[in-house]
C-alpha cells in the first residue's frame, strides 16, 4: 500500500529529475497551485544548485577558521582555555539568533537575495578579523564579538536554503538539493580542516582568515552579477497567494497544534545535538583512544564517506518519490536509517575496537546520519511550504541550543566517569526519542492550508 497525497506542490505528469535534461515549467506541475509559477526552469537550477553547494562549503570554510586557529591565537595572544571556549562559544549564541529572522525574511522577499547579503557580511568579517585581533589591547571581547556576529550572519543561511527548497524547487527533487547542501558542508569541513591546516603552518594564522573572507567575497559578488543580475532590492515573491499567511498569528498556532509539526521539530532537534555532539567530541575519543594513530585519517575519512552518501541518499529519495511511492514513507524510511541505523554504528564503539575498526564505524555512521536530509530535513518543506523558512529557522534555533547542551553533557559525562561508552549510550537514546517520535507522529501532507485533503491510494 502505498500513501499518496495532494498539495500545492503536486507532480502531475511529472518523474523526472534534476539531473535529467528536460526542462520543467509550472505546466509541469499542479496547474492549480499558483506558487509553481515561481519554480527555477531546469538549467537555472543546475547553476543554483552547483552555486550553492559552493557556498555551503566555503560557509564551513569560514565557520571553522576560528577553531583551526584557536591555538595559534591562543599561544599569541596568551589565552587560557576559558578565553578560548568564550570565542568559540560566541559563533553559536549569535547562530540561535536569527534562524527564525532569516527563514521569514526569505519566504517574503526570496531566499536568494538573504543568501546574498549574508555571504557579503560575513565575508567581510571573516577577512577583517586579523585586523580587528591588532587593533589594541581588547582582543578576546574584539574576537568574541566578531564570533557573534558571525553567527548572526550564518543563522540565515540554513533557513534560507529551505525556504528556497520549498519556493522554487518541486516536491520530487527537494531531497537532493538539500542533500546536495549538506554535503557541501562535510566538503567544506575537509578544505578548511587539510588546506587550512597548511596556510596556518606555511602563511600564519591570518592567512586563513584572508583566504577564506575573499573566497566568500568572491562568491556573493559572482551570485550578484551573474544569477541575480546586478540585482540586490528585495522583491515580493510573485503569484504566491498564500504566502502572506507566514505573517499570520493564526496560522502559527493552529500548526504548533499539529503534532506532525512538534513531530518534526523534536526529530530534527535531536539529530543536530547529536551530530554537533559527535563532531565536537569524536577527534578527542579517537585521541584518547589511539594515542598513535595519525590525525588526518580520523579527520578525513569519515567526512569523505558522507559526501557520496549524502548525494546519493538524496537522489535516491527522489526516485523514490518520482517512482509513486509515498512521500511520507520516504521520509521515514530515510529518517530511519539517518537516525536508527547510524545509532547502531555508534553503539558498536561502546565495545573494545581497533583502529581501523573505530575508522570504519564511524565513517559508516555519518555516512548513514546524512540521510536525514531527504527525512526530517526536508519534511518542513513538505508540511508548510508556504513559511517553511522560518519555521526551519525555528527547529534550527532549538537544535542549536540542544546541541549546546548535549555537547556539555557529555563533556561531564566524560569528565565523572572517564567512560565514552556512556557519551555513546547518550546519543543512541537521543536519537532513538527522536526517531520513534517521528515514526509514530510524523507526517508528509501539507498543514499551512485550510482546504487540504488527502487521498490514499490502495
């Protein structure tokens, strides 16, 4: 039995995907739903998919500056390990900020022209921040700042991409363009980690700093001249009738009593506490653990593993989706190995592993954990296309703060009973809440309209 449903964004007539060369149009579509008239022709969106998966990765790049030159600054300029967590730690108070700020102002005025300005920003502090570190003697609350406002200008972007998702791209495709932005953000964790590492030994910490602001300077002013056309004045989405209900007071109420949307926002909040757990705490296991093991094998094989996983897991969402199966099923079904399988993996750690065994089960857990950008990810997009920015900005902002604290359990946790199998017990309970929440409540039929109706098909 396979469950199919109606929106706005139905695929009448349509199996195809972006990798396929046809273009689409909104006739390929629901003629019916007005917002398909905004829908990307097919080769304006093979350029902004291969663009945005370029300023995912240098977003990374940008954002792990800091920390792969914490030391070095830290030896300058003679901080203690309390100085150095406040800079590091103000990136993520500035990054819960302005999730739901930047999703909303997406869904009114385009997610193209936030992405835009926000590249423009942060691109500019980013190579400003040697300066500012020799400006005079306030250079911890002068990092800290910039850290914050780093993270004010970033919040925007993943919040942003998802109201795109939903403005521009059909139903049957979103998997893959979300999957292709995360994998860009394992890309763009490998450059900075490799290419960084390199500036900093040959060039100085600054270099890094330099590299990266003008990199990203370079890809907002390539956007603005060549797919925004020299445009930077925000323009009101056109033909979307129902977009004025983001603003609506009503209409967020009646969604925060749907328990598909709660559903969805505590999934998603437990798959980030648990990636950003993983990425914070996994380089000291593996130090603790395998003393003599090489850094750059533990740093780099797993985020190379989740590249292809990510591409392909999305793509194979969509097929899937284009094929006639149930959207809903595919979501869970991908949830299910992003969260259920990849808690398996990590489990296995808890027990005595060599080395080359701890590579192999990690890589596969990230690998699987990737899939839940064609799950949870991309079910915002399916229940509220209308505001799903903001409402993605809002289960950003809470998986944010969950991952704050989960990243601070487990430091206790470690620190009381010197045990990594409690920190890995702790992310497989995490995960396994959110999973059987979202398997139980989770749905894919949209929520933002009074009119909908669903069809089952036996």
């Amino acid at each position: 039995m396979a469950d199919k449903h109606t929106s706005g964004d139905v695929r009448n007539g349509f199996n195809g995907s972006l990798l396929e060369p046809d273009v689409y149009t909104a006739n390929d579509c629901d003629k019916d739903a007005p917002e398909d008239q905004n829908l990307w022709p097919r080769p304006l969106a093979r350029k902004w998919i291969l663009t945005l998966f370029v300023g995912t990765c240098l977003l990374y790049c940008a954002r792990m500056a800091m920390p792969i030159c914490i030391v070095s600054l830290a030896r300058h300029f003679l901080w203690s390990k309390v100085d150095c967590a406040l800079v590091l730690g103000g990136f993520f108070w500035g990054y819960c900020f302005t999730q739901i700020l930047g999703g909303h102002a997406s869904d009114r005025v385009g997610g193209e022209r936030v992405l835009l300005i926000s590249a423009a920003s942060w691109a500019l502090i980013t190579a400003g921040t040697p300066v500012l570190a020799h400006l005079g003697s306030y250079t911890l609350a002068l990092m800290t700042i910039a850290r914050f406002l780093m993270g004010l200008l970033q919040g925007v972007f993943f919040p942003s991409l998802a109201s795109l998702c939903s403005q521009r791209v059909l139903e049957g495709e979103r998997g893959f363009l979300m999957s292709t932005m995360h994998s860009g953000t394992h890309l763009g964790t490998l450059l900075a980690g490799g290419m960084g590492s390199l500036m900093l030994d040959w060039y100085g910490w600054e270099s890094v700093f330099y590299a990266t602001g003008f990199l990203s300077g370079l890809w907002a002013f390539i956007v603005w001249q060549c797919l925004l056309k020299g445009e930077v004045a925000p323009k009101q989405m056109g033909l979307r009738n129902d977009t004025h209900k983001s603003l609506s007071l009503t209409l967020w109420l009646r969604l925060f009593k749907k328990p598909p949307v709660w559903a969805m926002v505590f999934a998603h909040m437990c798959a980030c506490s648990t990636s950003y757990t993983l990425l914070s705490w996994l380089p000291m296991y593996f130090k603790e653990s395998f003393p003599h093991a090489k850094g750059w094998v533990y740093n780099v094989i797993p985020w190379l593993a989740a590249i292809p996983s990510a591409l392909g897991g999305g793509y194979f969402a969509d097929f899937l989706i284009n094929q006639g199966y149930g959207v809903l099923s595919v979501r869970k079904m991908m949830q299910f190995v992003g969260m259920g399988v990849s808690s398996v993996f990590i489990m296995l750690l808890s027990e005595a592993v060599t080395f080359p065994s701890a590579v192999s089960l990690v890589s596969a857990a990230i690998g699987a954990s990737t899939l839940t950008s064609g799950g949870v990810s991309v079910n915002v997009q399916d229940l509220t296309p209308s505001c799903a920015g903001a409402l993605y900005g809002f289960m950003n902002m809470l998986g944010a703060f969950m991952g704050l604290v989960m990243v601070s359990l487990s430091g206790y946790l470690i620190e009381v009973t010197l045990s990594w199998a409690n920190v890995f017990s702790l992310i497989t309970l995490v995960n396994a809440a959110g999973l059987g929440v979202f398997l139980i409540f989770g749905d894919a039929r949209r929520l933002d309209v009074e009119d909908y109706t669903r069809v089952v098909v036996i």
